[in-house]
C-alpha cells in the first residue's frame, strides 16, 4: 500500500501521561513506517494545522520520543481553541483540509477530551464531503473523567492519585497540629460538572472517622447549612475536619460557589476560589481557624507520582488509535473497557465518535454515599485500580528528567491564514 504522513496534536488541558499517549502514537507509526511516512505535531494544538505551524517528529531521535512516556504537559504545545460549526466557520474545515492536502496527511488523531471528540468527529465528516481520504481518529484524555462510553479517561488515574495521596498527607498533618491550631483544612480540586477528582480524595479514608470527613460534589446541590454541621459535627468527634470540595460546587439554582464572572475559549464558566470561599464561610459561621490549598496546575503535572495503571492505557489508546487507523476505521475513539475489578484487567477497543462528541459523564448517584458527603464502596471498588502502581520517571541530580525536542518546523507551503 502507498505511504502517507500522519498529523497528531494535543488539545485542551494537559494531563501527567498526555505525552504518553503522544509516544504511543509515534512510535507505533514508526513500526508502521511502510503505510505511513513522516508524523507532523501541530504546534499548539489544532492551530498548529490552521496556521501550517508543523513540527517534523520524524527528524526526534528514538530516545527522545520514549522520553515523552515520562514527561509531563503537552510535549508539542496544546491550546484551548474550539472550531465553530461547519456552516457558519466552513473556511476553517477546509484550510485544514488544504494543509492536510498540501502535505500528503491522511491520517489525523487529535488528542484530548470531549470538545477535541468534536473537532474530530467534524473534521472527518467535512473531509468526506470534500472527497479527501482522511482517517481521522480521537485520542481520549481529560483529567475530569467525563468522556463517555470509556471506563475512565487517561490523565484521570494520575491526578486520584496524586489527590488521595495530598489528602491523606495533609490530614496528617492537621491531625497532629488541630489541638491548639488549625480545625479545619480545605482542598479545592478540579472537576467543573463531575465531581470524579474529588471523589478520588476520599481514597485517603479507609474506616469511620478517617479524612476527608467531608467531600463537596458538583452532582450534589450544596447546602450551606448542612455543610456547617458536618464541619461542626467532625470538630467536636474527631478534634479536626478534612474537606475535599470540587471546583464545581454549586447551589440548587445551579449558581457556581466560585464563579469568576468570566469564560474560557470554549465558553466555559471560569472557576476558581471555591476553597477560599468556603473557608471563609466556615470561619464566618463557626469561627474555626483553617488553612486551605488550590491544587490547581499541580494535580495534573505531577508526573513524579503517576499512576502506572494511568501511564499504561494512556499509551496504550495511543498506540491503539494507530491500528485503527490503518485498519480503517474512520471517526472512532479508542476507549477503556474494564473486564474485571479483582484483578483489575481492562482492555481497549473502539467508540464511534458520535457517541463521545459533547457528551459527559458525571458520578453515578450509587457512586456518592446517601448523606451527599462521601463515596460509596462501589465507588471504591471503581476508583482503587486506577491509582495503582507507580512508574517514577529517571531523576538526575534530584529532578525528573524530561524529553528534550528539538522541534524542526516543516517549511510552509500555502499561504498565511488568520485565525
């Protein structure tokens, strides 16, 4: 069969393995070098196809790409830029087309979440009715755990991880300081609609009376008075309280704790200071001291404490996207599927994107305890394989050692495009 170039670029948010996956589908295309030629990454994402910004990933040594397995961040640059619909931003489609065209790219996997699933699905879609011969394939990640139809998102067992683990160790420390100083810690984790990443803290508990004595959800309406009794309750029984609350907290009338006022580029509500916020109710309405933390960019950069179950499907759902790819199989995801909890065993096998595109998974209600504030064991059960195993990077003189790329740039042959 005749050889053509591949394009991959990374989308959205960054995640602790998303270079994993990025290694996945590299080097599986360099096994695959007699169907496919040279692979092209975008520079910053999809904008890196709109404005021919292209890096030359054939001209990165071996080492340097299986390095990628244990750096964190978007190796080639990732961007939050959603494409708008077909019909009313057609130029868009089809300047992707004209560099995919320009370049002899067949072959287009976009790795990130639901929006990028989108883009996907619609770039594949725009290229058949133009009557270009694209394979167009999405490669699930998202830190949020919301993509549909996989058992979990690569990105997401790494930031549990890293969650349970600050969970269990700041409650350590409150605990051993709470008798004449701090009552009550907070932690704000990410998670805007599912509370999936929050639900992770309560992994640092195991028995009654153990922290996080509470967890904030965005699936369950927040209610400030019941919030304040169990940070009362917890005081009095235990001397301390240990709170995990999600960025998305929100009242009944689906008004966010912590609503900047402002969106992001694909019009979401900017969120940011629930922890604050609530510490400040705690204080107002109890008088406890506290102390609270943002977790932030830190839960999902911290490649040093990975999940090896993470790493491995991250580069697996890479290295898959590849073989469906060249089997043909235009539009689709590779997704997750669990096939046993104990021993946890999973394999990985393909999703039309029709059925990811703009849809999320938020926490089952049998997933969160019936008082709203805790996880179920059914939950356990789910949540404990994916932060097992650790996969510590090469370290020199004490720091991680990461991929260094050299990021030749591909000489641009159309003319310049505006965004």
């Amino acid at each position: 069969m005749a050889q053509h170039n591949a394009f991959y670029a990374q989308s959205g948010g960054v995640t602790a393995v998303i270079n994993a996956s990025a290694c996945g589908v590299i080097e599986a295309c360099r096994r695959h070098d007699d169907r496919i030629g040279k692979v092209y990454a975008g520079h910053n994402g999809i904008i890196g196809a709109l404005t021919e910004d292209l890096i030359d990933v054939s001209q990165e040594s071996d080492e340097a790409i299986a390095a990628l397995r244990h750096t964190p961040a978007g190796a080639f640059g990732s961007c939050r830029y959603k494409l708008k619909d077909i019909e009313t931003h057609r130029a868009q489609y089809e300047r992707l087309i004209e560099v995919f065209r320009a370049h002899d790219i067949r072959y287009f996997f976009y790795n990130g979440g639901g929006d990028s699933a989108d883009t996907c699905l619609k770039v594949s879609q725009l290229s058949e009715k133009m009557g270009y011969p694209l394979t167009a394939i999405h490669v699930p990640k998202t830190v949020d755990n919301d993509l549909p139809i996989t058992d979990n998102s690569p990105g997401f067992g790494s930031v549990a991880k890293y969650i349970a683990t600050s969970t269990l160790e700041a409650s350590l420390d409150i605990a051993s300081m709470c008798a004449t100083s701090t009552k009550v810690f907070v932690l704000e984790v990410m998670g805007r609609h599912a509370g999936w990443i929050a639900a992770a803290g309560a992994l640092a508990g195991q028995g009654e009376g153990d922290p996080p004595h509470l967890v904030i959800f965005p699936e369950i309406n927040f209610d400030r008075a019941a919030v304040m009794a169990r940070v009362e309750e917890s005081v009095k029984l235990y001397g301390y309280c240990v709170i995990v609350v999600s960025e998305g907290a929100r009242y009944e009338d689906g008004t966010f704790l912590a609503d900047s006022g402002n969106t992001d580029a694909f019009g979401h509500r900017q969120l940011g200071g629930v922890a604050p916020t609530l510490a400040g109710m705690i204080k107002q309405d109890l008088g406890y001291k506290y102390h609270w933390a943002v977790a932030d960019y830190l839960q999902r950069a911290a490649r040093h404490l990975a999940s090896k179950t993470d790493v491995d499907q991250a580069y697996a759902v890479g290295e898959k996207a590849v073989e469906l790819a060249l089997d043909g199989q235009n539009a689709k995801m590779p997704a997750i599927k669990r096939t046993s909890d104990a021993p946890y065993a999973w394999t990985v096998e393909a999703a039309p994107l029709a059925d990811v595109a703009n849809r999320e998974k938020f926490m089952p209600r049998d997933f969160i305890r019936e008082d709203g504030f805790g996880i179920t064991e059914e939950c356990r059960r789910y949540l404990a394989p994916l932060i097992q195993g650790e996969d510590f990077p090469p370290f020199e003189n004490g720091l991680p050692k990461v991929a260094k790329l050299a990021k030749h740039r591909v000489e641009r042959k159309l003319p310049e495009f505006k965004l």
